[in-house]
C-alpha cells in the first residue's frame, strides 16, 4: 500500500508513569464502570476458552454460518506442510531479521515502527502459532499482545503513543478477538469495551480520516463480535457512527465509475495535494479488498437484505473492469484494467480472503467459497519463493520478468514484482502472515440451526461443539490437486445434526456417499445437507470431478482452469541476487525460454505425487499438456505486451507446451492468445 507518506495528526503524547497499573486500572476505571455491560466471566481472573461458534444476537441480524472459535481447525496434509514453510520462512522469522517488527517496535513499547506493521504481524501470527501448537511462535505473539494489553492510555485509547491514527488499531481489534477465542483471556473483553466507549466519544471531533475512513468495515467486525458477548448498546452507536463517517463502498460500486486503468498522473497530484482523499483512496487495490466485506458486515447492523447481497454485485463489477484469471482483480497499486501484464498487491490478495471468508459466514453463499479457493489456491502461494524466505509485493498473470522497471506498474515503482524480503513498499511484508492461517480456520463454520458446514477444502482436523457434544471430524484429501474428499466423524457419543457440504459451481458430476450410501447431489446447488444422527466411525466421501475449460479473458485470450486450479506455462527462470537482506535476499528473475505462444483450447491433464512443497513448480501435482506456436508478441521493459487480440503464426512448428499450476511458476504466461484452427492444421 502507499502509505509511506502517513504521518500523524493530532498526536497525544503521554509518561508511562502517568498510566496506573494493568490490575489496578481495569479493576478501579474498566470493572467498576462496564460492569452492566460486561457478562459475569468477564470480570473474573481467567475464562474458560470457549468451544462453539458465538452468533449475532438481536437487535443484529441473524448470520446462517459463524467462524468456529479460532484453534478449533488444525491444518494437516499438505495444508500442515504449507504453514510449516510459513512458520520456517520470513512468516515465522521475519521479525529475526527486520528492523520493523524487531524488539524495538512500537507495538513492544519500542521507538520503532508504530503505526500497521506490528498488529498486521501478529494478525497473521497469532493464527499460525496455535495452527501448529508452537511455543516459539507463540511466544511471539505473546509479547505484542501482553504490551498492548498491559499499556492502555489513560483515556481509554491504547497502543504506541506516537500517534493516535484510528486505522492501526483497527488491525489489533482483530488480533485481540482471535486471542481471547484462543485462550479465553479475561483482559480482552474489558480492555475492547473501554477503548470503544473512549472512541465513541471521541469520533465527533476526531473523525474517521485517510485508510480509516476506508476501512471502518474492519472494525464494526470487531464490534459485532464484542456486541455477541456483552450485547452492550453503545458498541452499535459507535457502529453506526463509523458507517456514518466512513467512506460509502456500496454507492461507489451502485454506479460505478472505474471502467479503465487508473490514471496515474490524477493519483500522483493528489499525492502532492491531499492523497488521503477519496480520488486515491477509493481506487487503491487494498482498500477495495478490504470493502468486500463492507455491506455484508454492515447487513448485521442494517438488516437490509440488500446490504447482504451487494458483494455478488461488487465482485461482478470488478470482474468486468478489472478481472483477473486468478480470481483476483488488478490493482498495482491501483485499478489497472484487465489486462494480465498488470499485476496486484499481495496484501490486495489477502484481504480479499479475509473480506470473502467473512462475507461468506454472513450470507451463506456458496459462490464466494468458490471464489476464496480461485484466489488462496493460486494468487496466493504465487506471491511467494516456494520457500517463502520472498515475496512479491505485485504479481502479475502474464509475467515474463521481475526487474527493475516502471512499466506497466499503474503507480508503483521499479521493485514491484521483485522476490524479496519488502520490494516497493514492506505492509505486504508485516501483512501477508494472514492468508493461509485464516483461510485455515475458514475451512469449517458452524450453522445457526445448531449443524456444520465444510465451506472450504483443504485438509484439517476440527474439534468443537455440537448441540453440546464434542466432536472430532478428520477431512484427508489432496483438493484441490485431486478430485477426492474423505470425512471422518468421531462425536463422543451420538448426535444428531445437520452437515452442509459445499458443492463447487464448476462440478457438473458431484458425488457424495455417506458409509457408502449414495446422497443424491446436483450440480450447481450450492450447499447439500444431511441431516442425520452421526455416530463415531461414521464416514462422508465426496468426489468433485473437473472438467479442463478454458475461459475468456482480455482481448479474446484464453486461460485455462480445472476446478479451484489456473494453470501456467513456465518460462525458465534465471534468478539474479540483487543485495543481501539479513536472513534472506532479494531477486531479480529473467527468462531463459520463449514464452510467446498462442495456443489451441484444448488440454489433456496429467497427474503427479503432491510434493513436500504443494505448489513448488518443480514437482507439479498436476500438469496440462497443450499446442501452441511462437507469434508475434513482445515484451518491453521487463513486462510483456497486452496480449494480442489476432495473432498470426510465422511458420513455426506447432509445440507441446506443458502447463502448471500458476504458482508454481514465477515466470508465467497464463492468458495466452487463441491460435487460430487453421494455423494449428496447417502446421500438422
């Protein structure tokens, strides 16, 4: 994000020796005067952790689906593998090695850094470390939370002293109600409901302002969640209030304007004038990923069906617009248009998880589950080394080099798409740590009826409450590399309630079996239920075929899918260390194969072991083989051309291209042109 020109306004500036102590204050200034609004575990020394889903209760809208308490799904598979290279990359070890997250953080009282990185950090951290059972991560993100919890300013607000921006904070509010779901902290509820009784009083004449305004949707998110718990009124004054001085995402995308690449030119004046205003703002790839949780977060409060309703529209919009073949929409840093030489930003593609995953639980809609997987399956891990000791901060669908040049970047600089420790500009950096963890713990939900609902596929074990008996569900699969699911249910003694199972829109031949019972399934219905009483050893098998398809995209180009996989063909790489950065290195990538092939719609798929590393290019879990012949198509600067809506082959022979899973290759075309029928018959 460009957010280097942040300075802050408006500081209050304070002694720590001027700050009573944790215990005494809480008692004395929180307890004593929260206590109507606060339940009884509340004000005791510890809570018990709680095991089953928390829902919005009235006056808030019903949800059909919650995110199960934060620790109750553990990865395993290759789902485990993938977060064990996270933990082992700069996901785990980032903080050993830059200066922004280290021990001098303002987060940890530090001089450091204080505004987004270290709530950003522990965002994505805290999730990872009880995933794994970690002491050494978890450790880690002890110490940010224990400071933040045990320094609150005297007049409710909390947080490092150098300033007073709203939008930081937004981010630790997350953090805070991932923790307390995790251990059932008995600070965190008192500490929330002081800081937004201080806001709500505040706000009046010290307004939502620049990323704030942008993204108050995150945390009314957080005072949903608070609101479940203590059903305090003035938690859904400060709501309203922050809708009212936030920045009207719905409107935008009721008529909306952005038909084309952003001129670059209108956002670097407004950087010279007032960036912070809505010309930049309402642009920028970030912020636009993150409001995709706007209306349906604020359907809770409103209860407006509409409000529910509006992200199908905004995704349609930006599809349109700006869409990309990995699920995501061009943003570098701005909207860029549909062309797949244009990239997005990395915190773009995680918050656009987040945001889905949230909307998902509040509407109900199969599709966007449809879309998370696109999206986590495949622009996710691209983003990355296979190690994930780098990362990109833009990648781009047609990606040919990763160097040091301007073009086609829509407003960011040279260093875009460079693999590297914080290339451009480093909240990807702090924030990236989010994606797989939260996708981890979005994989199951519980239903407002008292059932599941397996929303997401991956392979996990789940461990929570139904209907007051424990429960134990054990998914293997290798999805989305293979076609296969196996549940196993374990409940402690039988129960009976209903399972949703997620059919994906691009299955036409579902299969489900239940202890080898057929259940009749049709495609395209979304969510399947059974209801039943399910016993331990009781056993659910699904099957979601796919089918190879080939989707239009910018200028008639072809990309082509297969189920949640978009698949690339791999240029050769030619990896060039630029400088060293501590633990890691940044990279400059250049081609050593040609890359300039239009191709025929058709592929044959090719199966292959799932590596120790899931979506490492080097050992493919799955391949395409396709025809193709070298055009007439060129790359300036580093970045290749749009791709050429008419190609014609020069003669050259027609080629067998082998084709991978898009983040498995770094160098990468992925729309390629249509080779024409007759120029593949004439070349046989």
């Amino acid at each position: 994000m460009v957010s280097a020109g942040f300075k802050a306004r408006g500081c209050v500036r304070m002694h720590d020796s001027n700050l009573p102590g944790r215990r005494g204050f809480l008692k004395a200034s929180v307890l004593g005067a929260l206590t109507p609004w606060l339940p009884a575990e509340a004000t005791g020394a510890t809570t018990k952790r709680d095991d089953v889903a928390t829902f919005p209760k009235a006056p808030l809208a019903p949800q059909p689906f919650q995110f199960l308490p934060a620790g109750s799904i553990r990865p395993s598979g290759w789902l485990k593998r993938q977060l064990d290279i996270q933990a082992a990359g700069l996901g785990g070890r980032v903080d050993e090695t830059w200066p922004d997250l280290g021990p001098r953080s303002g987060w940890l009282g530090g001089d450091g850094e204080s505004w987004e990185r270290g709530p950003y950090f522990v965002d994505g951290l805290l999730p990872l470390a009880w995933q794994l059972d970690s002491p050494e991560l978890k450790a880690k993100a002890q110490r940010f939370i224990d400071w933040t919890l045990e320094n609150p300013w005297s007049n409710g607000m909390f947080g490092p002293k150098s300033n007073d921006d709203w939008w930081p904070r937004m981010v630790m509010l997350k953090v805070l109600t991932q923790y307390q779901e995790l251990t059932g902290d008995a600070r965190v509820v008192p500490f929330m409901t002081r800081y937004f009784h201080y806001q709500l009083g505040a706000l009046p004449a010290r307004p939502l302002r620049d990323w704030g305004r942008m993204r108050w949707q995150d945390e009314v998110a957080s005072i949903v969640w608070l609101h479940a718990r203590t059903q305090d009124p003035k938690l859904l004054e400060l709501a309203a209030l922050l809708k009212k001085q936030g920045y009207d995402w719905q409107g935008m995308f009721a008529t909306f304007p952005f038909h084309d690449k952003t001129d670059a030119k209108m956002v670097e004046a407004k950087r010279k004038n007032a960036f912070m205003e809505d010309d930049g703002l309402q642009v920028h790839g970030v912020n636009i990923a993150q409001a995709l949780k706007a209306s349906a977060v604020w359907s809770l409060v409103s209860r407006d069906a509409d409000d529910r309703a509006a992200v199908t529209h905004q995704l349609a919009q930006l599809d349109q617009y700006h869409g990309q073949p990995n699920g995501m929409f061009s943003a570098d840093e701005h909207l860029a248009g549909r062309s797949p030489s244009q990239g997005v930003e990395l915190c773009a593609v995680v918050e656009a998880m987040y945001s889905l995953e949230t909307a998902l639980a509040i509407t109900g809609d199969a599709a966007l589950g449809d879309r998370i997987e696109r999206i986590a399956y495949n622009a996710l891990p691209a983003a990355f080394t296979d190690d994930m000791w780098a990362h990109q901060y833009d990648q781009q669908p047609n990606q040919v080099e990763c160097s040091l040049h301007k073009r086609p970047w829509t407003t960011n600089g040279p260093e875009a798409n460079l693999f590297g420790l914080d290339p451009h500009f480093g909240c990807c950096t702090a924030n990236f740590h989010q994606g797989w963890p939260k996708l981890t713990a979005s994989l199951w939900m519980a239903s407002a009826d008292g059932g599941l609902a397996a929303t997401l596929y991956a392979p996990c074990r789940v461990s929570t409450t139904v209907r007051g008996v424990a429960i134990d569900i054990e998914q293997e699969t290798d999805y989305p590399f293979r076609d296969d699911i196996a549940m196993t249910m374990r409940p402690a003694s039988p129960v009976a309630f209903p399972l949703r199972l997620r059919v994906p829109a691009w299955c036409r031949s579902p299969s489900v079996r239940v202890n080898g019972e057929t259940i009749a399934a049709v495609a395209g219905q979304g969510f399947l239920t059974v209801d039943r009483q399910w016993k331990k050893g009781d056993r659910i098998e699904l099957s979601f075929p796919a089918d190879v398809v080939t989707e239009k995209g910018f200028n008639d180009s072809i990309s082509f899918h297969r189920g949640a996989l978009v698949f690339s063909l791999p240029i050769g790489e030619a990896w060039v260390k630029w400088r060293k950065r501590g633990l890691t290195d940044d990279w400059q990538v250049y081609p050593t194969t040609p890359w300039n092939y239009a191709v025929a719609p058709e592929g044959t798929m090719e199966r292959h072991a799932v590596g120790t590393r899931p979506f490492a290019g080097a050992t493919p879990a799955v391949t395409l083989t396709v025809h193709g012949r070298l055009v007439a198509w060129k790359a300036e600067e580093g970045a290749a051309d749009p791709v050429p809506a008419k190609v014609i082959a020069d003669g050259d022979p027609v080629t067998t291209l082998r084709l991978v899973p898009y983040a498995g290759a770094k160098l990468r075309i992925t729309s390629f042109p249509r080779l024409p029928h007759d120029a593949l018959q004439s070349a046989t």
